[in-house]
C-alpha cells in the first residue's frame, strides 16, 4: 500500500468517539491530528497493511498520530537503525506513541541493538528516553532464551527500580512497574526479588494533575494464581 492509501484507510475508519477523546487532549496531542481509532483496531489495520520500512518511515512523518502508530507497527527490525531509533524518541511524547514505540510488541524491542538503547536510556537525563528505556526492559523480560537477560542483570534492574521509581517523574513510573512486573515474571528466584519490592513500594500512583488513572499494583500480578502455577510457587 501507499501512503495515500493507508491514509485513506485510516480516514474510513474513524471513530468518533476516541477523536473527541483525543481532542480533549489538547496539548498533550502534540499537535498532531487523529481519527480516534483506538490501538486494538490500529493494530488489525497494521496487520492488513503488512510490514514495510519505507512505508512506515513515510508514515512516520506525516501529522497524523494513528499514521505514526501504524508505521511503528509496520516497521521492519532488521532495517530499523540506531540513529532512527534516537531520532523518532526525540517525537514520541504525545498519545500513545512512547507506549508503542517501545512497549505493546512493538518492532523496537526486535532490532540486535534493543538490549544496549535500554541500557542506556534508563539512565539518560531526558525522561522520554527513560520511560522508553524501561518500556524496552519490559519487553526484553518477555524473552525467557535472551542470553544478555541472565538473573543477575534482572535482579540489579529491579534493585535500580526498587531505589528510583519513587523519585522518577510520573511519565515514567508506569513504565517502570510493568518493567518490575516483566521482571518478577520469569522465574521463580526474580518473582520472589519482584514481590519483595512491589510489597514495599504498594500500588505505583503514575498520575500526573491531568489524570486520574488507578495506581498499578504489581503485586497482585506477581502472586496471581496463573503465576504461581506457572512458576511452580
């Protein structure tokens, strides 16, 4: 497909509903436009779209947020550089772009060099890199066979969270829960490491004034009874 006709695709399956949502948004949208298609639907479309670099680099840079997510969905790992990753964060703070650019399955996550861009972004200055930094950890902890992911480096991840989520800005505290979670997720000795942290931290509160979202409890996840079974705890 073209960007004219992704374009049009998009436009045909506006949802008023989330576009009113998003215009309520007001700076947070980051001047960008959208037809409220919400990321569920966004990411069907993607799958029909199929994936294609140049196509999601054009998508990439047009005005529109559900073109940007759509491009990310759609992009190529093997062909993502590390110089387009660190330009793209630098226009991920509106909507839901830092969530899939870094985090929901997304194709960054996939590229050789993802270990290292977490690595360094969970300790740069600027909060955009660091929420996308942990959003990556997250994903990471997700691959039981990822060699560079030993219990060791996890369980100094978790002791970094343990020391910095309750300093951190609110943007990022909700990616560092879920990277807590992801963590505590994998084997038994970094769910007992995750619970011991996530009983005394309680809910994580991300909210900013604007919002009034519920505080992630990681706990309840990590003693879930899907998991104990799982782990074998």
């Amino acid at each position: 497909m073209t960007k004219t006709e992704v374009l049009a695709l998009l436009k045909a399956n506006t949802n008023e509903r989330g576009l009113a949502n998003w215009n309520k948004l007001g700076a947070d949208t980051g001047g960008l436009k959208s037809y409220g298609i919400g990321l569920t639907e966004l990411r069907k479309l993607a799958k029909k779209i199929g994936k294609d670099h140049k196509l999601a680099l054009q998508l990439w840079g047009t005005k529109n947020h559900d073109a940007k997510v759509v491009g990310l969905l759609i992009d190529e790992p093997k062909l993502i550089t590390r110089e387009q990753a660190e330009t793209q964060v630098e226009d991920v703070d509106a909507g839901l772009l830092s969530h899939v650019f870094s985090s929901c399955d997304a194709m960054l996550p996939k590229t050789a060099f993802a270990f290292e861009l977490a690595n360094d972004w969970m300790h740069n200055k600027d909060a955009v890199r660091r929420r996308c930094g942990f959003g990556l950890l997250y994903e990471l902890s997700k691959k039981p066979k990822h060699k560079e992911m030993t219990d060791d480096y996890c369980l100094e991840r978790i002791e970094h969270i343990d020391k910095a989520i309750e300093k951190e800005e609110c943007s990022v505290r909700l990616s560092m829960a879920c990277a807590l979670m992801g963590l505590g997720k994998r084997n038994k000795k970094l769910n007992r490491a995750g619970i011991k942290v996530a009983k005394r931290l309680g809910p994580i509160d991300y909210n900013s004034d604007e919002s009034n979202c519920e505080p992630f409890d990681v706990l309840k996840h990590l003693t879930s009874d899907y998991l104990k079974e799982k782990l074998g705890v």
